[in-house]
C-alpha cells in the first residue's frame, strides 16, 4: 500500500500539529482540501489545470496529499521550517515536493509559479509585521490571477482562550491548551481591539527558533485594509460549520 498512496506518522507527530490522530485528523484535512479546491475552481478555474500548488506550512502532510487526486504529484509543493516534519513528509509522501524554509520570506520558490497558495493554521500563529512580510513574498510567488487562501483565529477564539485560563485540570490537557491560555490576557481590550478591525495577537514566550509563535486572530476589516495593495479580497468566511478558522480568500491582482 506504501507504495501506491502516502503513508502517515505516528499518532504523537499527528496530534501535535492537529490536535488529533488517525480519522478525526484526515477527516479535517480533507475537508480544508474540499474547501480550498471549491475556492480555487469558484474563482478562478478546474483544479486539474492548476500549474502550481504551495501548501506553506505544511506539517506533516496531511492536507497536501489531497491534492495528488487532482494535479501530476510535480506540481504540488509542501514547506515548513521544522526540519522534522519536512523530513517526515519525505518519507511519507515520495510524489510531492517538500522544502525546509527559513520562518521569515524570501523563499527560495520560484517569482510568479504558482496558481494556489493556502495556509492552514498558520496565519492563526504569526505577529503581525511577520504576516505582511509573508503577504508581500506570496504576491511575488503567484501569477497575476493566483489565488492565496488562508485561515486564521476568530473572534470567539479569544473568549476561548479566556475559559482556558479557568480550566482547574488545564495540566492535563495537550500542551498546546497551556499555550493557547498565555494569550490574549486582557479579554476585554482583546475584543475591542478585534471589533475595531486590528490585528489581535497574543505569543506565547517560548524561546529559540519558534519566538514567535502565539495565537493570531485577524478581523476582515483588517484584511480589507492591508491586503489590497497585493490582493483583492474575494471572500471571509466566519462560519465553523465550514471551517473551524475563519478563512480569507483573496486574489492577486493582475
């Protein structure tokens, strides 16, 4: 079977980048896949004449092998800066394209190769001047036309990550929960700040490569404002029965 489809990592590695393991986390995968490609054909064209796709931050792989089912395994890219997972991907995935990066742009990829460009779960990490470095090298990366999808927190997310910090057993949750109760510490001025159209940011203090890694929580009037020098924003979705993150959909334009 390994050498037909991809193969998947211990169930540790599948909880830590997701928070669940085997059906549960592949059901999720594969309806983000569902969603990105619905996006992609809505707006712009079929998925199958699709020249380039970049899964950026791809984990372990799970959403980026969905996509074999449409395109030649040669157009489909998956990058993150973990070198363990990149390697994991590897090994798993032997069709795809995998690439270590550095956190911060420019990429080594290719000016203007690129149809789609989706990020799961990672726009929801990322402080903000990070967030439109990465916008600026996406607009480089995707054809006038292209499309880049990306997921964030939303408001509710900071109300969550209040109820956690009253969580009496929080020690002996996943540790992404303790992470997650670290932001957003003044719930109220969070929530303004949100409802004003501002970028909500919230880190967790880990030290060394990861720093800036925390929760991230971007209103759409914040999008509006900042992305359309680059993009044209199609759509937000706010809607957890389509997605448990809220989803910008936005254009390069011509």
């Amino acid at each position: 079977m390994a050498a037909i489809v991809p193969g998947v990592p211990d169930e540790s590695m599948q909880a830590n980048y997701t928070g669940g393991s085997e059906d549960t986390t592949f059901r999720e995968g594969f309806a983000a896949y569902q969603l990105f490609k619905s996006y992609y054909e809505e707006h712009v064209g079929p998925i199958a004449s699709c020249r380039g796709i970049l899964d950026f931050g791809c984990g372990w792989g799970r959403i980026t092998r969905f996509f074999l089912r449409d395109v030649p395994p040669e157009k489909i890219t998956g990058v993150d800066h973990s070198d363990v997972v990149i390697e994991v991907c590897r090994e798993t995935n032997k069709w795809c394209s995998f690439m270590l990066i550095d956190p911060n742009p420019p990429t080594p990829l290719q000016t203007e190769s690129l149809d789609l460009i989706y990020l799961y779960s990672v726009f929801s990490h990322l402080p903000e001047q990070m967030h439109l470095a990465l916008v600026s090298e996406f607009q480089r990366l995707l054809v006038p036309g292209g499309l880049l999808i990306a997921t964030t927190r939303g408001r509710d997310f900071i109300q969550y990550c209040e109820s956690l910090r009253g969580t009496p057993d929080l020690k002996d949750k996943p540790e992404w929960h303790s992470l997650s109760a670290k932001a957003f510490l003044d719930e109220a001025a969070s929530l303004a700040s949100y409802d004003s159209g501002a970028f909500c940011y919230g880190g967790f203090g880990i030290e060394g490569g990861s720093s800036f890694w925390g929760e991230a929580c971007i209103p759409r009037g914040y999008a509006e404002r900042h992305w359309p020098a680059a993009f044209e924003i199609l759509d937000y979705i706010d809607d957890r029965g389509a997605c448990p993150q809220n989803v910008i959909v936005a254009r390069k334009r011509a």
